[in-house]
C-alpha cells in the first residue's frame, strides 16, 4: 500500500500523483473518464485535481464539464469521503476574476457541480493583481467558516503577493493558503524555483506542480521526426528543439532503462523528490496511460539518479 503524504500543514493526506482532470470532457469522454478514475482509485489514489474552467476552451462547452464528470463519478461509486478534491476559481467564463462576491458565487456553483457540500482544497487558479489580497483571503475565510471549503492555496501568483496573503492571513487569524500549485518540471524549473520554492518552504507550503510532464514531452513520445496526435503536440514538441530538452530526454531514457520503467515515471520521480513537492499533477485521457504515471508511488530515484537529471536540466 503506497504511504500517503500530509498536505503542507492541512490534515489532508493525498496519494503521490494528482491525478489531473483537465482532459475529462476535453479528450477523454464521460466513460473514458471514469475507467480512468476507477484504475487510480484502484491503484490507491485519492487525490482529483481540476477547475471550474475545464474545459471552456473545446467548442461547445461552457466551462465545469470536468468538474461534473467528477461530480457524477463520485456519486455513482458512492466514494466522497475518499477522495480529496481540489478544484479552482478565476476563470470561469461566468465567474471570471477573484472578486469576493465572485469567488462565492463560483464556489457555489462548482459544488453543485461536484454534487457535494464541501471542496477540500479551493485554490485561487490566476492571481489578479487588482484585487486586494485582503478582498480575496476575506472571501476564501467565509468559504471554510461555512464549511463549504476545506483548505485554501494558490496557483500562479508572484511571491511577492503570496507573501502578502500568507502576512494578511496570520495578521487577522483568517485561512491562509496550505498549498501552492506552480508550474514546474524538468524542462521548466525557472517557473518555481528560486523566490517561490524558498517561500513555499519557508511557510511550510506545499507544492502540487502542473505540466509535471511538460505537456507530454517527458513521456518521451515526442522525438525527432516522430508525429504525434494529440491536441498538446505543438507546445510539447518544442522541447525537441532545445539542446535541454533533448539532454533531458538522453537522462531520462538512460535511467528508464536501467530501472525498467518508463521515462514518464522517471520524470514524475525527480519531481516529487524536489524540495516542499508533495504529488505532481499528471492527466491520462485512458487508461493505457495511467500505469506510467501510478509508477511514481514505488520509484525512488537514487542520489545519482536525481543529480543527473538535474544537470541534465540545467
């Protein structure tokens, strides 16, 4: 049975792969979505990660069709209790912005969504700057002191304002943030460490990365003069054309080879033994993906192991 790992200072424990749905409505349908989410169940998995926007961006949706598969799923396994849910507000077409009163109303409408009472991790998915953080961690506070949510973090947000929040928070004994989801992984480290990974440890945050495989570049699908079909093709192959894109590659088959795994959990592997990572967020649109991205729960990269992909991403 694979340990589970505390959420910063929450009282969650979350399975080491969040599992992302972005893709459920978007690539993956309702019933590709829930054998999807019956094998990471299966598997020990505990730990859903979406938002109320997924997946506005496909013709024909209007945003929350990945929250109501979720929704529905939950319902019919009759599993609410076992699964930590975390979802976002910002960017719904309806419920744009971090205003208060939008932020209460997006809640609102993603629990009707999710066909629950409570959301166990609320997260503010795009900071707006324009919204006094005052104005923001008020409303996320009203939110818990309902029960309506469990924990609050923050996605996408300068250090300068998590800083802030974080100060404001303890100032007035209101929610503060437990968790940060930042966008990090080999072959984009600039995006997390330095100023936000110091401060995510020093306040005890933390981190649930995104693109944790670089938007399936560190699958090791992508290879010179290889096509891929995948509606994230273009943004993936552009690692092959970075002289650190193809070291990375180089590593991480040379070690996937030598552990007898794939290069997907190899990647998922450096990063959830990075300083204050908790569970990398990985999506898998079926379920011949899934295995990959389960086998960062038993893989424990060595020292060396950990050392060479980290120059090998320099």
């Amino acid at each position: 049975m694979t340990s589970l790992r505390k959420l910063g200072s929450s009282d969650l424990e979350v399975f080491p792969l969040s599992l992302g749905g972005n893709v459920f409505g978007w690539t993956a349908d309702e019933a590709a979505s829930f054998a999807v989410l019956d094998a990471y169940a299966a598997a020990g998995g505990n730990f859903v990660d979406t938002a109320d926007s997924y997946s506005a961006w496909v013709e024909g949706n209007g945003g929350g069709e990945s929250e109501t598969i979720i929704g529905r799923w939950v319902a019919s396994r009759g599993n609410r209790d076992d699964v930590v849910i975390a979802t976002k507000v910002s960017q719904h077409p309806e419920f744009p912005g971090l205003t208060a009163a939008n932020i209460k109303a997006a809640a609102d409408a993603s629990l009707r969504r999710l066909g629950t009472d409570h959301i166990d991790l609320y997260y503010t998915h795009f900071d707006k700057p324009e919204v006094p953080v005052e104005e923001i961690i008020g409303a996320l506070d009203e939110l818990v002191r309902a029960g309506k949510v469990r924990h609050i973090a923050a996605s996408n947000i300068t250090p300068e304002r998590l800083q802030e929040s974080l100060e404001f928070s303890d100032r007035e004994g209101l929610a503060r943030y437990v968790a940060l989801q930042p966008h990090y992984n080999l072959v984009s480290r600039d995006t997390y460490e330095g100023a936000l990974q110091d401060l995510a440890a020093r306040a005890g945050l933390a981190a649930v990365p995104y693109y944790a495989l670089a938007s399936g570049f560190l699958t090791g699908k992508y290879r010179p003069g290889t096509t891929v079909r995948s509606p994230r093709s273009a943004g993936a192959a552009r690692h092959l054309d970075s002289e650190r894109g193809r070291r990375v590659l180089t590593a991480l088959d040379e070690i996937a080879a030598a552990r007898g795994t794939e290069a997907a959990t190899v990647a998922l592997a450096w990063l959830a033994a990075q300083p204050t990572v908790v569970a990398p967020i990985a999506s898998a649109r079926s379920l011949e993906q899934l295995p990959a991205l389960l086998g960062v729960a038993g893989l424990e990269l060595t020292e060396d192991e950990i050392a060479r992909l980290t120059r090998a991403s320099a």
